[in-house]
C-alpha cells in the first residue's frame, strides 16, 4: 500500500497540516498509521467530512 505525509494530504485536500493531523489522532481517515512522529495516511483515502456541516453529514 502508499501512502502519503501528512503535509501531502493537506495540500491535497486544501486543509492545514495541523488539521490533518488531528484528524489522524482522532482515528477519522480509515488506515492510518503512526511511525514514531510522522502519519502515515493510505493515498487513496479521501477527506473525512466536516462534522459542524450538516449538510455533509451522512
């Protein structure tokens, strides 16, 4: 499997990096990893949805 940093993802998702990283520590983006400071995000993953829009809500 790929996988991308988190700095990658943010800039795929148009998010900060910091952002990215709370969604990893709070388990939202299916098959990430840790290994030792650096998240390890799937490349096929997609954004998880803002949970304060309810729109997007499912």
């Amino acid at each position: 499997m790929e996988y991308m940093s988190a700095p990658q993802a943010a800039e795929k998702w148009g998010i900060s990096e910091r952002r990215v990283q709370i969604l990893c520590s709070e388990n939202r983006i299916p098959g990430v990893s840790k290994l030792g400071y650096m998240w390890l995000i799937p490349k096929d993953a997609e954004k998880p949805a803002d949970a304060r829009r309810k729109e997007q809500r499912k």
